[in-house]
C-alpha cells in the first residue's frame, strides 16, 4: 500500500491556494503551525535583522569552505539580533495581518501575483526579492 506523504512545503501552499471566505481572519491548524512561523523566521532573517544577514552571506561568500572559522563573529551578531527579536509581539502580529489580507485578496480575486507573494513569505530566497510595497 503506497503512501501519499506530502511535505510541509507542499501542505502549505495547498492551503495558501485553498477557496474560502475572503472575510474570514480564522486560521487554520497548517497556517498557525507551519504558515505563520515560516514567515515569522523570514521576516526576522530579510527584514528585522537583514544587515546581519547580508554580513553572513557576504563573509560566506569570500571565505567559503573556511567560513565556520572566518565568519564567527558575524553569525554572532546574526543570532544576537535573532534572539533579541525572536518573541517581538509586533512583527509576529504584522505576518499575520500581513497573511490575512494577501489570502482575503487572493480568495476574491485568484490573482497569482498575490499567491507568489504569499509564497515568498514561506521561501526565504525569494522573500527578499519580493517588492513588498
């Protein structure tokens, strides 16, 4: 008997496309527990704490396979700025806004730029190339 296990990823763009009442702000098991801390911990990494990340990528790109000694400091500050904002009330309560009105707008219109950009929430490569005005 096969099994039909589908990854987070997968369950939680299946729920992101889902049809439903645009004016309902409940959310569901997959958006409280897989949705909405995804795009809590990308918003830290892009948008709270992005110069310490653009300092980590950077130091990881010169150094490379030397990076764990080279770049100890900056993933210092990295996790530094982590820590400080990882229990921030008001960034946790913008991703949920934030997600409740791009899956009302999605729900009333089906438009795909607004499911990408509910995607990019989640993905973090692409959160940051995401216009976000």
């Amino acid at each position: 008997m096969p099994f039909n296990i589908k990854s987070k990823i997968h369950q939680m763009i299946e729920t992101m496309a889902r049809e439903g009442d645009p004016d309902d702000n409940n959310l569901n098991d997959i958006e409280v527990n897989l949705i909405l801390p995804r795009a809590y911990q990308t918003r830290l990494d892009y948008v709270v704490c992005k110069a310490e990340t653009e300092a980590l990528e950077n130091c990881r790109r010169q150094y490379g396979v030397f990076m764990s000694f080279m770049c100890v400091e900056d993933l210092f500050h990295k996790n530094t700025c982590l820590l400080r904002n990882r229990n921030n009330e008001d960034v946790k309560d913008d991703c949920s806004e934030e997600y409740i009105a791009l899956r009302s707008h999605y729900r009333l219109t089906k438009d795909p730029k607004t499911l990408r950009r509910m995607k990019a929430m989640i993905l973090p490569k692409t959160y940051a190339t995401v216009n976000l005005d």
